[in-house]
C-alpha cells in the first residue's frame, strides 16, 4: 500500500461532471482529489477483501444474537419498534449494500472502525467516478472495484424475488445525497426494475390504505430511503411504520448495523478476531476513540493517546451514549489520514473507496483519493 503523488488532470473538472459527479468540489475545497492515487498490491486487495467478507459474516450473526437476547436497550430502540425490527429479520427483508470503514496501513491486518450500513454515502465516486479515473490515466491496470455490476446483479436478484418497482427517495437540496441516489435509481432501472424518483419530504401517509404514497397519492409498494432510521423513528409518522405495507431498503433491521453498539457486540462475540477492535461501553485503558452511538459525520469524536486527547470535534451528538473502542491509527503519509472504506453489495465485498484528511478524524469534507493495483 504506497500514496502516490502526481499532477491532477488538467480537464478532470470536465471529465467528472460528464459522468455526473457535480459535488466534486464542496465549500470551495476540493473533495474529489486526483494530485495522485494509492497503490495496492493484488495480495492486499485479497486481505481486505477476506476482511470485509467475513465482518460481514460476522455482523449477521451479531444481529441474531441482540435479536435473540433482547439488547434493543443497548441500541436506543423503543419498546415499540422491537417486534417490527424482529419480523423485519425474521421475513429475511432484503438489504441492497453497506460500507465497511477501516484503520489500515497494508502491514497489519485491517481493524474495523464501523460499518456504515444503513445511509451510507460516496458510492457513485467509489464506483463509477474513480473507474472512469483509471480508464485515464491507467488504462492497463486494475482496481478492487465491481459495484457497478453487483449492484445490477443484486437489482436483478430482488427483481427475481418480485421486487418489481422501487422508489428512491432523498432530499433534493442535498447534492450528495442527490447523487448517490440517482446513481442507485440508475442501477436499478437497468436491472429491469420500474423506478421514480422523490423528494423525501413529499412523501405522505395515507391512513386509509395503510401506506406510505408519493405526491400524486400512489402508493409506495417498496422505498430506498438516504434518511437514517434513527431520524425516521424520531418523526412525527413513526408510529405509521408500524402498520404500513410499504417496505423498506434498507430494511429495519439494518439498524442494528449502523449503530455502534455494534461493535460491542462483535467484540464480546469474536475477541479473537484479528479484524476487530476492543470496545466496550465502560472507558477503555490505554488509547481509545471515544464515539456517540449515533454519531454521523466524525461528530463528537474523541482521540485519546498517551493520556491527551489529540483529536476531538464538535456536534450535535454529545448527549448519546458513548462507546469506546481501542485507537489504532490510520494511514498516514504526506497526504494526510486515510480511512478505507470497503463495499458490500448483497453479502459480497466488491469495491474500495479512500477518505484523506489531514485531521485524524475523518469528517464529510474528507477528499476521496482514488487507487489502483499495481
């Protein structure tokens, strides 16, 4: 694993926005960074890629287990919602993809820091913008990247299984969350799939029918949702949920993933497993991260080192619940800190995204590097 730096393309501004990729340029700074690349040898791309297969793995049977153990608690579930995320479960509902984050520098194996698995974003970059980099710049080497086509290929999948028309909801201000869902819509319509488009604050409830309907009052049969589910069960419609026919991607039971409690959970499952970090609810000895449960964004973070805190941001946060999980630092090189973000599509591991920050906390504003294997 090397960071490479080299000259950007003079026209990328054009090449990018061709494909779509509008935000590549946030609050005036960049956020799609091509002034060079990280390499990757095909042994690591292996490792990481048994990494995220198995965490993944791992992950489901962590569900079954607060699941059969009743730990909603932990997770700041409602009584009320906790037979609904059961049956969700249960009926084996569907999940479309999730993206695991990792501390990893390619001597040691990837530790997992947590696993965005319910409104993850920097897919449509991750998979079709940095492609589109390499056929450039690089056309003879390769990438751990397949998302395009697993994602086609998991579209057609739930096609199969009779999901025949989706709706795919976002807020329209928000040109990320825009852009990542369009690009999911675009996915599944070429799957086969009838798709629309909404603005989620159009969405509506018809008490009557018992469903959720769009702004014309169709009903909405299936909803793939950029909102997170702590949000949807802090709304006013909640309760709604609970009776809807709408079904969801993803589905409820996703958010026992997005949480951080999660990582409690793993490690007291498999302390031997060399991909997970100790973590506890209880202050950690040692060097720790300190993290809200619910935490978006790398907000209300805590860096502890030696005894200091070396790295501390602010948010709206603070409140929850913490959990504490043992520090192991990112990557670092002339750049900055690197967070490797590595996707699953169905149950698959099959591409890689990069953050860089020159702050140890990686936030919404961190630049995407691309990468290769060399």
């Amino acid at each position: 694993m090397q960071r490479i730096f080299a000259p950007p393309r003079p026209d990328w501004r054009r090449d990018v926005e061709e494909t779509g990729f509008t935000y590549h340029t946030i609050d005036g700074e960049p956020y799609w960074d091509e002034a060079g690349w990280f390499e990757f040898s095909m042994a690591e791309i292996e490792e990481l890629e048994l990494a995220t297969n198995t965490l993944h793995e791992w992950c489901m049977r962590a569900v079954q287990v607060v699941i059969d153990d009743d730990r909603f608690d932990e997770f700041q579930i409602p009584e009320s919602f906790r037979d609904w995320i059961r049956a969700s479960w249960n009926n084996d509902e569907p999940s479309l993809y999730g993206r695991f984050d990792f501390a990893w520098d390619g001597r040691s194996p990837p530790k997992m820091l947590e696993y965005n698995a319910d409104t993850p974003t920097g897919l449509f970059e991750a998979s079709v913008v940095q492609w589109k980099w390499l056929e450039a710049v690089h056309p003879r080497l390769d990438q751990f990247n397949s998302l395009h086509e697993r994602l086609i290929a998991r579209w057609r999948e739930l096609r199969d299984d009779g999901i025949d028309r989706v709706s795919f909801a976002a807020t329209d201000s928000h040109e990320e969350d825009f852009g990542n869902v369009s690009y999911l819509q675009d996915t599944a319509a070429q799957s086969g799939i009838a798709t629309e488009y909404l603005n989620i604050s159009a969405i509506g409830f018809d008490a009557r029918r018992k469903t959720f309907v769009n702004a014309t009052g169709r009903p909405i049969d299936r909803l793939f949702k950029l909102y997170p589910w702590e949000w949807m069960l802090g709304e006013k419609f909640a309760p709604d949920l609970l009776v809807a026919q709408t079904r969801w991607i993803e589905p409820p039971w996703k958010m026992l993933l997005s949480n951080k409690a999660i990582l409690v959970v793993l490690w007291e499952l498999f302390p031997d497993c060399d991909y997970l970090l100790p973590a506890s609810w209880e202050p950690l000895a040692g060097d720790f991260v300190k993290k809200p449960a619910l935490a978006r964004e790398g907000s209300n973070i805590q860096l502890v080192w030696r005894g200091e805190t070396i790295g501390q941001t602010e948010g709206p946060y603070g409140k929850q619940p913490a959990v504490f999980q043992k520090f192991h630092p990112l990557a670092q090189t002339e750049g900055g800190y690197a967070v490797i973000g590595s996707w699953v599509v169905g149950d698959t591991a099959c591409g890689m995204g990069i953050r860089e920050d020159h702050n140890p906390i990686t936030h919404n504003l961190s630049r995407f590097i691309p990468h290769l294997i060399r």
